[in-house]
C-alpha cells in the first residue's frame, strides 16, 4: 500500500503514481519548489519507507543508507572536523543551493565560515568549498548526474568516494560545466583538498582493515 499524505496538491499525488510506476532512479537531488521551501516527502511502500526527492519534473527514490556508506561519512567527519578548525564548518547530510530551482543534500559540505553558521540562510554554490559524495549504490548516479550539477555551478572541488572499490575520486577545477582535472586515490594514497590545503586524509583511514 502507498500512503500519500492528503496534504498533498495533485501533483504531488501524481508524481508518486508515477515513481511507484517506475521506481528505478535514485538520487540526492530535491526540487525548490516556486523559489520557496524544499519538497522533501515520505511514503509506505508495504510498510517500508520510502524516500522520496524530486528533481525538475521528476521524483527520485533514494537507496537506503546502509552501514558501510554510514561508517565512511562518520570516519570523514572525524578526520574533517579538526583539520577543518574555525577556518570551515563541515555540514553533514545538510542542504545546499544550488541555484534557484535545485537543492542538493551532499554527504558532506564543507563550508566557508559564516555568521550564525547559516542559521537564517542555506549556503550557496559560493559558499562552498568541497562537497563528498559517499557512493555505495549510487556511484553511477552521483557520477552522471550529480557530478554535471555541481560543476555547472561552479563547486570548486568534489570527491566522490567509491566504497565497494575503495577508492576516492577527486574532481576540481570546474569549466564550461565540466570538471577539467580527475585524479583517483587509492590505498596508501593521501588526499589532499585543493581549496583547505591543511585537509589531507589517508585513504586508509577511510577503510581501515576488518579486525
């Protein structure tokens, strides 16, 4: 049974029919909806939840976050937090603006300093820094279509983190709404962020060995 709040405008409604239609997309994009607050809604699907984002015309379901993606984005937020000191503010699982229409809610948001620490105002594309994506199940997405988003708005530096392959890809240098420098970082690899030189993080620390 799909459960859709009767709060809900119709087209809202429909978008759901249509998700429950075709529910293979996954993203973490979510739809400003005229220039005001973000759409982000939850349904039942045979009594599991479901996540649901809108992009444009279209509504996304997101994968589930599951505890390899989990523990990554705690051991990253461990490591950024005293290198990023008083010179950012490091933002988990938090939006950020995009443009107008577009919100994104990257794993991790590392943030330029800002009186109140956006309390009164989401942080923009030029507010940003460095945005990570932890991809476990969603590493084709947030390749094909997250990644065009960001660079077509200018985000200075992106790391995409590969679970399963245990590798981190870092994009930077944004042009023409495209990243213009790839590298990828493997085990005993450092990584280190463009934009916070004092940011540098071993890739092993990020998948320490099972004991």
């Amino acid at each position: 049974m799909l459960t859709v709040r009767s709060s809900w405008r119709s087209w809202e409604r429909e978008c759901l029919a249509h998700i429950w239609e075709e529910p293979a997309k996954v993203c973490g994009i979510i739809i400003v909806d005229d220039r005001a607050a973000a759409k982000y809604s939850s349904a039942e699907c045979h009594g599991a939840p479901l996540a649901l984002l809108a992009l444009a015309a279209a509504i996304y379901r997101m994968s589930p976050i599951g505890p390899p993606h989990m523990a990554v984005v705690n051991r990253l937020n461990r490591l950024l937090l005293p290198a990023a000191g008083d010179d950012a503010i490091v933002s988990v699982q938090n939006s950020v603006r995009l443009s107008d229409d577009t919100e994104v809610q990257p794993d991790i948001a590392v943030l330029c300093p800002h009186p109140g620490d956006y309390e009164e105002t989401l942080p923009c594309a030029q507010d940003v820094l460095l945005i990570i994506e932890v991809a476990d199940t969603s590493l084709d997405y947030d390749r094909t279509v997250k990644l065009p988003l960001y660079a077509q708005a200018a985000i200075v530096e992106v790391w995409i983190i590969d679970v399963r392959q245990q590798a981190v890809e870092q994009y930077t240098r944004p042009a023409e709404g495209q990243y213009t420098q790839v590298q990828t970082y493997r085990s005993g690899s450092i990584l280190r962020a463009e934009t916070l030189p004092r940011i540098e993080i071993a890739v092993d620390r990020l998948f320490p060995p099972r004991p």
